[in-house]
C-alpha cells in the first residue's frame, strides 16, 4: 500500500481498569499490521488529560507488582477535531505552539470501565466525526451499567438472573430496604460496582452480616451497587463479532473458564491478570450440541438486543435447567491472552488479523445516526 492507514490508539483512561487498558495497548502495539497501518498511540492519563504516549509495548505491559500508567508529566497533550471539517489531530505543550499531527483516519479505543468504555468516550469521537471501532453512544453507556443492561436484555425476552440494585441514596437512606432486599435472593450473593469490569471491587457475600462491608467495597468504585443471586452453573462465554456490510453478526463456539487455583472464590482481578496458571480456558467447552447452538444463537441475539457494533463478549451461566445471560462486555480484554482473542485465534482468526478486521469494519461504518 502506498499510504497507510492512521490509526489512533487510546489507553489508559479515568478509571480504576487504567493498567488494564495499557496492557491491552501493550498487546496491540506488537500485534497490529505496521505495514498497513501508521500507529498514533495517544494515552489518557488518570486524571484526565490526553497526551502523546510511547509508541513501546514493553512501557505498558503489565510486570512485577508495579502497574504501567500513562504520566501527564511534561507530555505533550492532545486535542482532537470538533466537527466533520477536519480529522487533524493536534498536540502542544502548555505555552507552545500547537503542532498539526495530521489525519487521522480512525480511532482504536482500548479503554475499560467508566469515561471510555461506558459511551463518554464514543459521544466524543461522533461530536468529532471520527470513525472509531467498536460500539456507539448507547450500546456503550447500556453495556457498562449492569443494571440497565439486565433490563434491556430481560425486555427483549434474553432470561437474566435474579439481581437487585442498591442506589446511591438508597444506601444513604433506605440501607435495611436494601439489606432486606439482598437477603430475598438467598445467601450467598455476588455484591458489584454496577459499573465497572475486570472483577475489581466484586465480593462473594455467605453470610448476612458481611453484607454491608461488600456494599462498601464496591461502593468505593461506583455509588450505584448491584446484588446478583449465585448461580449454581458453569461459566461460559462466547466471542462476537460484527458482520460485514448487512451480514448477521460472528460467533465463536463458547469457551469455559475453569479456575484451577482454589485460592481463588471465583473468577477475581487476581486470578484474570495475576494468575495465568490458575486458570485453564477449556475450548470448545464440552456442552451438548444444542446447548452450543443456544448459546451462540443467544449471543448473538444479546449482541444486537443492545444494538452493539465491533465486538463484545457474552458471558453466560449453564445451569441444570438452562442458558443464561450473565452480562455483555464491549470492549473485553483484549490482549493475545485475553478469553476474547483467543477464542477467536482458536477459530482460525488470528490476534494480528482479528485486529485489522476491527479496524476495516470502523472504516466502513458512517458515522453520525445509523
């Protein structure tokens, strides 16, 4: 090709999955097509701000017990476009004259949780008029709150878990409703961030008397806290991918995570980036045919329930009587050894290829209402 592909890659981000998000760009830097593509990596610090970032995967990988983190300090910082005119980025030190980085021709979000994954981030990049990949405004924001996505998807028919949902003044002023309502579910419960990923602040709660301290926990990462009955099943999640042009949407067959590591209750923060050994991803899981057609069918059903573009990861549970539907990821982990890519590596799609497929289908996507 004569002239590459620009492409923005963004990482790290305001929430507490900041060293998640630069691992997965350590992963994406290695991995992406450099002759196809001219990478313009752009890392968001956790206070906020956008500044230029190294273009060196082993600055962001995710070693020792020091997490990587993008610096603001003496970077220079990045405004992109506002309006369709242009897609010229441009970068400055603070009492500098701006510098035009050039085009770029679409954005590569890596960012989990809040103020990147939860549709902050996309409302954004369409007020620029980039073309960005993955999902939009509302699939994003949806995706991100636990909640609301248990009520999108129960709306659209998808069988979800029982739940109840501890708000932030519910908390401060009804707590006993909210313990009373816990308690329903039966013992024990899982208590999370309603909107957060990567397991972070999500507590296995037996007994009564350690709820509040799990509300607590997850409370310290969002004030909105939702209490999901344990499911007594296997967990099993599915790869999607957006088709091309009009096609239906991809599917792998499901995998199953198995933690092998009894240290561990259930699939925690510490287990997902800390242990690898402790964990197995079993490929295909060794469910029955039809069970395999139902979870993939409902896959891709709860892909376009939330009207999702890109890529997502469904989870589910397989129980004695049933499939279901756990919760939806949009932007899942995403390095070479995270469940999604390697799922779609064992179904013949490659890390590097799979990343330019995500790519191409944000260069065909308009932008703006669709």
């Amino acid at each position: 090709m004569s002239e590459r592909t620009r492409v923005a890659i963004l990482f790290g981000g305001r929430s507490d999955e900041h060293s998640v998000s630069c691992a997965t760009a350590a992963g994406v830097l290695v991995a992406i097509d450099r002759d196809r593509y001219e990478v313009v990596p752009i890392g968001i610090a956790r206070t906020g701000e956008w500044v230029m970032a190294a273009d060196d995967p082993a600055r962001w990988q995710i070693t020792g017990t020091t997490p990587p983190q993008v610096d603001a300090a003496d970077a220079a910082q990045v405004l992109l476009p506002m309006g369709d005119a242009s897609r010229e980025v441009v970068s400055y030190h603070p009492g500098a004259v701006p510098a035009v980085l050039g085009q770029v021709d679409v954005v590569l979000p890596l960012l989990h949780g809040p103020f990147g994954e939860d549709g902050t981030l996309q409302g954004m990049l369409e007020l620029a008029g980039m073309p960005y990949v993955g999902s939009g405004v509302l699939a994003s924001a949806v995706g991100m709150d636990k909640h609301y996505m248990k009520i999108v998807l129960a709306g659209e028919g998808l069988p979800v878990g029982p739940y109840t949902v501890i708000t932030d003044r519910q908390w401060r002023t009804a707590r006993e409703d909210a313990l009373a309502a816990v308690a329903a579910l039966g013992w024990p419960v899982f208590v999370k961030p309603c909107r957060a990923g990567s397991s972070i602040g999500i507590s296995k709660v037996d007994r009564p008397e350690d709820l509040a301290d799990a509300v607590e926990v997850a409370r310290a990462h969002d004030p909105k806290v939702i209490v999901e009955a344990a499911i007594v099943g296997r967990e099993i999640e599915c790869a999607v991918l957006e088709g091309r042009q009009d096609a239906p949407p991809r599917t792998t067959l499901p995998g199953e995570i198995v933690v092998t590591d009894t240290g561990h209750g259930f699939y925690d923060y510490q287990a997902k980036y800390f242990d690898a050994d402790g964990v197995t991803l079993a490929w295909p899981a060794d469910l029955p045919e039809e069970t395999t057609a139902e979870v993939r069918a409902l896959a891709a059903q709860t892909f376009e329930a939330l009207s999702c573009e890109g890529l997502a990861r469904v989870d589910f549970f397989v129980t004695e009587t049933g499939v279901l539907v756990n919760e939806l990821n949009t932007m899942p982990g995403f390095t070479p050894f995270s469940m999604y890519p390697m799922m779609w590596e064992r179904s013949g799609l490659a890390y590097r290829d799979l990343i330019t497929e995500l790519i191409e289908l944000a260069r065909e996507r308009r932008t703006g209402l669709r």
